[in-house]
C-alpha cells in the first residue's frame, strides 16, 4: 500500500462527522461542504475500504459494524494529527520538551509539590507529564524520565534511588471506632482494600508481625493509591499505604493508624532514565533537582 492510495485527512473528517451526527446534511454544515460532497467523499472511502459504513434504517443513517470499528481507528488519527499540530504550533525554538512519567498518587502528591522550584530555574525546559502504574519500556514510549517503584535494577537504565518505603495501615477514624482492633490479627476481620500492583501487600503485613491468616488476599483492588486513600477517608475499608503519602491526612485526623506497625518495604522509589540520555542537559537538570529535594526526604 502506497501513500497516494491512503484515504486523506479531509475524506477522513467527513466521515468522522457524519458518524457523529448521523447526517451527512449536518456534517456539511459543519465542514462548510455540500451535501453531496460529504456524500461523494463516504462512498469513495467505501470504496477504498470494500466496505459499507453506513446503511439506512427507516431513514435513518446508522453505522454498520464496519463503520464502527473505523470510526474508533478515524478518531484515534485525527487526535494525533491535532495533537502534532499543536506541538509545532506552540514549539519555541529557544525551549525544549522534557517528557516524564510518574506513578499517579506520587505525582500528585510528592512530585508536583517541586515542580515549582523546577520552573522557576530552569523556564526554557517545558514537561510533559504522564501517568504509568507499571515499569514499561521508556524508549519504546518515548519517554526522557520515569519515576518507578521496585528493586532498582531495570535493564539500560541509569537508576538513582530517591527514598525507601514505610507501609502503615489506615482507616477512617469512624470505622476504626466500629471496628475496634484490640490486636494486629483483629484486622484481618475488617475489610481490607488492596492495591492490584501489589496483591500481596498484606500478607506481607501479616506475617512480618508472625500473624497467620487465610483473609490477607480478599478484598477489592484499586489501580492506584489515590482513589484506594479515598476510598478509605470514605469509611470504605482499611488499607496499606506509602506513609508519605498520608502523613497528611494522619496529621489531620482525617485517617488514623489502623495498627502501629510498619512494614518496611523491600522495594524503593528510583528516578530512571535511558542511560545515553544522561549526557542531555534537560533530563540531567531535572535528575539533579528532583534528587536534591529526595534528599529531604519523602515529605512534599
């Protein structure tokens, strides 16, 4: 298949509004055409496709099966299309574009407390910033900079390790009240939520307290560790979380300690980055500040 023979952007926007609208006279309107011309540029791509997109059910225009599994491809090119428009658009020749990645609930909490101090020294660099709750690949997503949690060692990364992990367990001061855990076992009878990144969590909570029990697997899981705190402040449950990110809450009285004990992860939060990326003055002006304000420790 050759370029020329490919469907273009415009072929690509009528069929995309008459999706939309269900009316190739409405689409027309929108993109300043005819009728006919919405028309003419449906039935060529249908055409091309060998495929019918619409058919008509007592006059009314629908979407075939085919015409629905396209439109969702149409939407996703005509997205990037915008998306590398708008980047050329606002690209400024004297700033350069640094991409990270961040796990979500540390992002929020910890990483965007100093990213502040971040722009102010350093403007001419600009973030963009997502989110991942696994390690993936960072070359192959085309990402400078991640923030990954677990044993710091990833093949053709630099890894610099930020700080250790501290897990406590959690409730609302509500619950706990109904519940009251006179022991560390007595917890095990509560509802327990879970992180699906890290089934195990309270297992390991368990039993480094020599605690036995057939509950420590059960209960809902959440992606990330915000909505699981969330969920907790709401009275929902009792779960294990980063330290850091409650003290907080905990200083409030909006969470309480569930049970003193603290389970000292294995685990740690490391900074990564392609290793021949390193030599890049952007990612190593931010390596350099995010790690001098871990040395402060885990605290926003």
């Amino acid at each position: 298949m050759t370029a020329r023979h490919l469907p273009s952007t415009t072929t690509m926007q009528c069929f995309e509004a008459a999706a939309r609208h269900m009316s190739f006279t409405r689409a027309a309107e929108e993109l300043s055409l005819t009728q006919s011309a919405i028309s003419k540029q449906v039935a060529q791509l249908e055409d091309y496709l060998q495929h019918k997109l619409f058919r008509r059910v007592r006059r009314t225009l629908v979407l075939t099966p085919e015409g629905s599994l396209y439109l969702s491809e149409v939407r996703k090119i005509l997205a990037q299309i915008e998306m590398s428009a708008n980047t050329i658009m606002t690209y400024s020749g004297h700033s350069e574009v640094l991409r990270v990645a961040t796990l979500p609930t540390f992002g929020s909490h910890w990483l965007s407390a100093h990213l502040p101090a971040f722009f102010a020294a350093y403007p001419r660099i600009s973030l963009s910033i997502t989110d991942r709750v696994q390690a993936f690949d960072l070359e192959e997503q085309d990402i400078d900079v991640a923030v990954f949690h677990g044993h710091g060692r990833w093949p053709n990364l630099e890894c610099r390790k930020l700080f250790d992990e501290e897990v406590v367990a959690v409730g609302a001061p509500g619950y706990l009240a109904r519940q009251a855990p006179s022991c560390a076992a007595d917890l095990a009878d509560c509802r327990l939520l879970h992180l699906s990144t890290r089934p195990d969590a309270w297992h390991r909570w368990f039993a480094d307290q020599g605690v036995g029990t057939d509950r420590s697997y059960h209960g809902t899981r959440f992606e990330t560790f915000q909505m699981l705190i969330r969920t907790v402040m709401a009275e929902g449950g009792l779960a294990l979380v980063p330290r850091f990110l409650v003290d907080d809450e905990l200083a409030a009285g909006r969470l309480r300690l569930a049970w003193p004990h603290v389970l000292r992860s294995p685990d740690a939060y490391y900074l990564v980055y392609p290793e021949p990326l390193g030599e890049l003055a952007r990612v190593r002006h931010f390596v350099t500040h995010v790690l001098a304000c871990a040395e402060a420790g885990p605290g926003p």
